[in-house]
C-alpha cells in the first residue's frame, strides 16, 4: 500500500485525501484543527460550489448535504450607477444548480469521514523542518495550505500571476433574515456591480443553524465600500452594511431590514493578492533531498470575484487523484509532478485565472457583454456558465474580437433587429 501525505485541511486538501483512502491508499492527512475547533471558529469563505465540482463530490460520495442546502439556479445581477440608480439589469440562469456549504459544517465534518475510512490524521502545524521530515516518511507528499510557515515554499511564478497586490478589500458576513425580492422564484443569488466602487454578492448557503445568506463586499481598495479593514464584530459588521446599503442600493437595503448575524463567528475580512506559484518545491539538500507537490491554494490563489477558489480545488484534488491512480507504482518524481500540475493548469486553472482577471479590471469590450445580456437571455445564460465551466472564457470573452463575434452572432439570431441593443454600452 503506496503511503502518501496531504498537507491542509481544506475543500482540496481533504478531498484528495478521502478520494484516495477510497482508491486504497495509505494516506496521513496534517490538520491546524480539530472537527470541534473547526465547527467553533470563525467562517472561511464563501464557497459556492458549481455544477462540475458538486458532481465530483457526488460521485465520491462526499455530497452530505445536497438536500439541505439551497440549491440555486439564477443570479439577479444589477449594475447600480450613482446616485444609487439601477442602470442595468438582468438575470444569470445556471445550466445546473450551485450550492454553498459553510465550510465548518463540510471540513469537520470530512475529517471525521476521513478518520471513519481508516485515513490517519494528524493535529497540528508544520513548519518546512517538519514537513521535510513528513515528506522522507512518505512517498509522495502533497501541500494544500498556503499561509503559515508554509506559504512561501511554493516561488512565485510572475509570468503566470495577473497581480502583484490586492484588487479588493474582502469583508463577508453570514446572515439569517435577509429577504427576498421576489419569494416564489425560490433561492437566488444577486450581484450588484458599483463602478468605480467595487461588488455586492449575496449568495444563499446552509450554516450551522440552518439556511442563510452570504453577503459578500469587494471593495476597490480606499474606496467608500472599504469600511471594514478594522475587523469589526458580525453586529458593528453589519450595521454598517446597512448603512453602506442604504445609501448605494436601498433597494437591497430594504431586503436586511430583519436581518441579524448567523453567529459570533459569522464575519471575515481580509484581501488576497491573486497569484500563481511553482508546483513543486525543494526541501533538503543532497541525499536528504525530497519533493513535494503544491495543490489548491498553495499553488493557484484567485480573488472570490468569480467564485473559483473552492471549485478549482475540488477540481485540482480530483484531477491529482486521478493523475496518482493513473500513474500505478511508478515512482512519485519532481518531474511527474511537474507534468501533473501543468496538466491542470493548462486544461483548468489558467482559464479561471484569466476570467477572474477579466472580472477584477473589466476590459472594455466586457462592457458590452453585461449590456448585451440585459437584452438576450442566451448571452446572460453564457455569462453564468462561464463562472460554473471558466474555459469558455478563452472561447468568447478572452479578447475583444472573440467578444464582438459572438455578439454579432447573437444579433444575427434576431434577425439584425437587435444589433444596436447589442452594443449598447452601460455607465460604467
């Protein structure tokens, strides 16, 4: 039985390493934190999980709450111009529905599956000394945590990173009583996009006291929405929600009259700088020598404009999975780890990068994308898909010429009646 190693225990970290307890490996996951203090903390993320990643969970047998979370098909998005003016609006259909899972349920919950299912874990930090020593006892050791002693393992890869800083200031908050504008069309995400401001996403999930909201602010950096670098308590967090929403979308602000904190751990803020590293470190010299492979946001850190960092990882952990069944008793080299990794990058990662990018900058000729969806309901639907399948980014938004092809296309489909409505361009 291969003995391998799995460092973080996280959407990737855990789910590669259940995946291959059930592949029949012998496998010693490393974890900051027990099933109990990961159920008592602070929340992670927001974590939407979109069609492709909860088929993967599916067919693991790792999807234990798909009949208690909102299941949610449609995101209402608006473009809110000052002064508090909807300029532009239209609604995003999911081919397949995503749902959100408060990572404290899911990850405490997948360390005891993993420890049922005769996986090893073990509870505590690791600094580079220690994962050397983890590593020459193990003959493959994958890192899924980037942040503590381990961050700075993996080298920056600069000709892949989009960013040398944070595009947004992050503030999230879990709520319960958050209304809906429209209660029989069921669970809907919204997004309202503020030029010059930044994002507004509100995304229903299922934490640990039952169904809520995930509101989540992505502030331009010294902007009015950057209101919460303090760290403030989920009630001063979201008292000044409501005073942010009430006076740049009192429309939504009408909707968080009822509303109240999940829990005394239901804020998180912060700011990612969006980067890209090198899969595989060196740790040791000479004949003390040994490899390890980066996984998840080890290696890929998107901001959450765009939804990728869970779906990546739940995508990256099958795609190593499936690469380490693939490759049978074959030695674990830094070479087959490099090729491993690329893999993923190539046929994954860099379209979500990319498309991430895209959303954090908003290049021009995505300007007539948002105005183009607002008047066809196959442009929106393709937007939403983007976010669930991101390689279809390099199929029609990467460039301006993909853009205006696809576009004209669409207006063709109406008989060039529509054209104009087509490049119609919102205020941005």
């Amino acid at each position: 039985m291969r003995r391998i190693a799995v460092v973080g225990a996280g959407q990737a970290g855990l789910q590669l390493a259940l995946g291959l307890v059930a592949d029949g490996y012998a496998v010693t996951l490393v974890a900051e934190r027990t099933p109990e203090q990961v159920r008592r903390g602070r929340v992670l993320s927001t974590q939407v999980l979109f069609g492709p990643a909860l088929r993967i969970e599916a067919a693991a047998g790792l999807d234990l709450w798909a009949r208690e979370a909102p299941a949610v098909s449609a995101v209402d998005a608006v473009l809110a111009a000052p002064p508090a003016t909807r300029a532009l609006e239209f609604t995003m259909t999911l081919d397949e529905p995503g749902q959100s899972v408060d990572q404290r349920i899911k990850l405490a919950r997948w360390l005891e599956l993993l420890e049922e299912r005769g996986g090893r874990v073990e509870y505590g930090s690791l600094d580079r000394a220690g994962l050397h020593q983890l590593a020459r006892r193990h003959e493959l050791t994958v890192v899924a945590v980037g942040r503590g002693d381990l961050a700075g393992i993996f080298e920056r890869h600069a000709a892949r990173s989009p960013f040398d800083r944070p595009q947004r200031a992050l503030s999230c908050l879990y709520a319960h009583g958050v209304g809906s504008a429209d209660p029989s069309a069921g669970p809907r995400a919204r997004m309202h996009a503020l030029p010059g401001l930044g994002e507004l996403y509100l995304q229903p999930a299922l934490t640990l006291s039952g169904p809520c909201d995930i509101l989540l602010w992505e502030a331009l950096p010294g902007g009015p929405l950057d209101a919460f670098g303090d760290g403030p308590a989920p009630d001063v967090q979201l008292a000044r929600v409501r005073e942010l929403l009430a006076e740049y979308l009192p429309w939504e602000a009408e909707l968080w009259q009822e509303a109240e904190p999940t829990d005394a751990g239901a804020g998180l803020h912060g700011a990612v700088t969006p980067t890209v590293r090198r899969p595989v470190a060196e740790l040791g010299t000479g004949v003390d020598a040994v490899h390890v492979l980066g996984l998840g946001d080890a290696v890929v850190v998107n901001d959450p404009i765009t939804g990728q960092g869970a779906n990546g990882a739940a995508r990256a952990a099958e795609a190593y999975r499936r690469a380490i069944v693939e490759h049978g008793d074959a030695p674990y080299t830094a070479d087959w780890m490099c090729r491993t990794a690329e893999r993923f990058w190539q046929q994954h990662a860099r379209h979500a990068v990319e498309f991430t990018a895209s959303m954090l900058t908003v290049p021009e000729h995505l300007h007539g994308v948002f105005a183009a969806a607002a008047d066809h309901e196959q442009v929106a639907r393709r937007l939403a898909n983007t976010y669930a399948e991101p390689s279809d980014h390099a199929a029609w938004l990467a460039t301006p010429e993909l853009t205006a092809a696809y576009l004209s296309s669409v207006a063709g489909q109406r008989g060039g009646s529509s054209a104009g409505s087509v490049t119609r361009r919102p205020a941005w």
